[in-house]
C-alpha cells in the first residue's frame, strides 16, 4: 500500500509490488471497478481495472504475483491530445471540467478519470458514480422464478424458492435490491409454480424502487424459454436464476460484455475438486505421469447471464428452451460467446446445506 494518501485516493490506490489479490480486495472495497497503481511519489505507473482481474484469472495468473505483472500484460492506451501521456492510461489534468471528463468518459468508455497535477502526481480521481449518482444501466433485467424447487423441500412444497426466506427478506428481494443499486431500474419476472406468492409480495415493483413485469409460463420453459415472450429491444439483457445469492459487480459485467463485443457473456465460478486418490496419466499401454490426490480446477456456469439483441431473438415464444441450447447455437453461427469469472460471494441456493449457508451467511452479514 501506499503512504500519506488522502481518504479518498487511499481506497483507490496500492503500489506495483502489491499482490493481485491485494488489487481485488481493494476493488471489492471501493466499489467503483478500478485500482490506480501508483509509486512512493504518487506518480501515475498504471490502472488496474475489474477487467484486467477477471482475465487474469480466466489466464490461470498466480493472484500472488505482484501488480506490476498486470500493468505488463496491459494493451497501450491510445493517446488523448494534451490530456493523457502517450501509451499510458488515460488522466486528465486537475481541474479539467466536468463536461470534458464525462464526454473523455464517454468515449474511452470508462467509469474514472485520474487527475493529475503539473508534478505529473496523482491529486483526485473523477468517478462518474460520484459526477451522475442517479445514473440508468442500459439494460433490463430478467429474474428466472418458475422453477419448483424440488430439492429443496418440503421448504418449498407451499413457497417458490426465489420467496425463501434468507435473514429478514425473501431471497428474490435481495436480488432485485441489488439490481436496483446498478442502476437497473426495469426488471421481468419469469413464473410458474406458486406464482401468486411473488406477485402478491412484489406487485408492480415501485416499492423496491424499480418497474416489474410478469412473464407467465402456462408449462415449465426451461432456463431460456421465459425470454421469447420478450419484445425486441436494441439493449441487452441480464438474465439471473431466481436462486442465486451474490454480490456480482453487475456493472463490471456490462462494461466486460461491451469491451469484448460479446453476443452473450457467461459468469461463471472457479471449482475446484480434491481427487482422493493417485491419477495416472498414460498414453496407451504407458504410464506417462502420476500425480498423488491432485486438485482438479474447473469453471462452472453460475447462473448469471448478459445477451445481446440478437440472441433474444433466437430464443423460440412459449417453447422449453434452455441456456446450453442458446450459447450451442450461438457457437455454431460463430457468434462471440465469453465468460466472465466472478470472485465476489456467490451461492447457488439448490441443496438444504446451500440454503442453511444462505442463512448462515446472512447472520454473519456476508451477504
């Protein structure tokens, strides 16, 4: 870390000899997807964005490796005349106007400026969460709540999963106040089982804060069906398991879908697996390797997913269709379809032990 930092900069600053993971904890912490690397002087060395983490561990980079490594595998950065210093990230001089940061914003389409004074240190930082508070995501939500909840009763055998209580709300609340604090203001119900217990508790939306419509499945629609009944719309659309617990940077997604030109981008999960036992690797009849109990790692889909316009339309009206169906067809078209890991606390509530964790985690205020 870095010495001798106001409040404000010292949430978002850390040095080039800090670890990966330090960059996370602080991005966790500030809330606003970027790390700014500075040195003793606080001289400008690099950004460090939500993006460049979530490659990294997509890469299967060591998070214990310093900084700087990051900064190494950053692409330049196209230069801003009398503005930004060539090949370096983007800044702006103190007290530039506010008009330019947000127009600079716009077009670099980043969320931070760092402003510099005439030593070439770093003197504040613009944010546009602080420069438009009340700012809209483009895009609307989907919540997907019509499943049965088989595994989980007899709690659900008179309550839908996405309605079970988790602390002091139901678990669907949760969501939809976390939406709502992206900045998503309209959000799409898909149900079916036990549908009346969500529309009673959440009516129209306008007392979480956001604009709710129902989107009825007559038969269960699998985990895509639900979005054919969709009007068509230029913007995207996230789409989230009504059972699922996170704190995922819904923002951070966006911005990660929009910089890779995805058609779809998946969030998925690191798991990982203890063999119990010792693997032999062979090549025919020869033993080529063994490794004694390894740990096998793996990405899991976790349930969290942002399409483009026209993977919507793909999706068949009022027939089951399922995610695996759309990213397969996407493929084959060769469309773009990337994954984007979360590292933030995520909880897939399908199993008794997953929901007495919900619980657990709520009273320890994790969630």
């Amino acid at each position: 870390m870095v010495d001798g930092l106001n409040p404000k900069l010292s949430k978002l600053c850390l040095s080039s000899t800090d670890c990966i993971v330090d960059a996370i904890a602080l991005i966790d912490r500030n809330a606003q997807g970027v790390a700014l690397v500075v040195d003793q002087g606080r001289r400008l060395l690099g950004v460090v964005t939500d993006g460049d983490i979530r490659r990294a561990i997509l890469a299967g980079l060591d998070l214990n490796l310093p900084v700087q490594r990051l900064l190494e595998k950053k692409p330049p950065t196209t230069e801003t005349p009398g503005l930004t210093p060539p090949h370096g990230p983007i800044t702006a001089p103190i007290g530039t106007p506010d008009a330019e940061l947000l127009r600079l914003m716009n077009r670099h389409e980043v969320r931070h400026i760092p402003l510099v004074d005439l030593d070439g240190k770093v003197a504040d930082v613009a944010l546009l969460a602080e420069m438009a508070k009340e700012i809209e995501l483009p895009l609307t939500a989907m919540i997907m709540a019509g499943g049965y909840g088989k595994r989980l009763q007899p709690l659900t055998d008179n309550l839908p999963k996405p309605m079970l209580p988790v602390g002091d709300k139901p678990l669907m609340e949760r969501v939809i106040e976390q939406l709502r604090a992206a900045g998503i203001r309209r959000v799409n119900v898909a149900t079916h089982y036990r549908r009346e217990a969500i529309t009673s508790h959440f009516g129209d939306g306008r007392r979480f804060g956001v604009e709710i419509r129902y989107m009825e499945e007559a038969h269960p629609l699998g985990t895509a069906g639900a979005i054919g009944q969709l009007k068509a719309s230029d913007e995207p659309l996230l789409v989230i398991n009504g059972d699922i617990l996170t704190s995922v940077d819904f923002r951070a997604m966006l911005d990660f879908h929009r910089e890779l030109g995805a058609d779809m981008t998946v969030a998925v999960r690191q798991h990982a697996f203890n063999v119990p036992y010792g693997v032999v690797e062979t090549d025919g009849v020869e033993i080529t390797g063994i490794s004694e109990k390894p740990v096998l790692r793996h990405f899991i889909n976790a349930g969290i997913y942002l399409l483009g316009p026209e993977a919507c339309q793909h999706i068949p009206n009022d027939q089951p269709f399922d995610m695996p169906d759309l990213i397969t067809w996407l493929l084959a078209e060769g469309r773009r379809v990337v994954s984007f890991p979360i590292h933030e606390y995520w909880l897939d509530i399908g199993q008794p032990a997953d929901y007495q964790q919900a619980q657990a985690d709520a009273q320890k205020g994790d969630v």
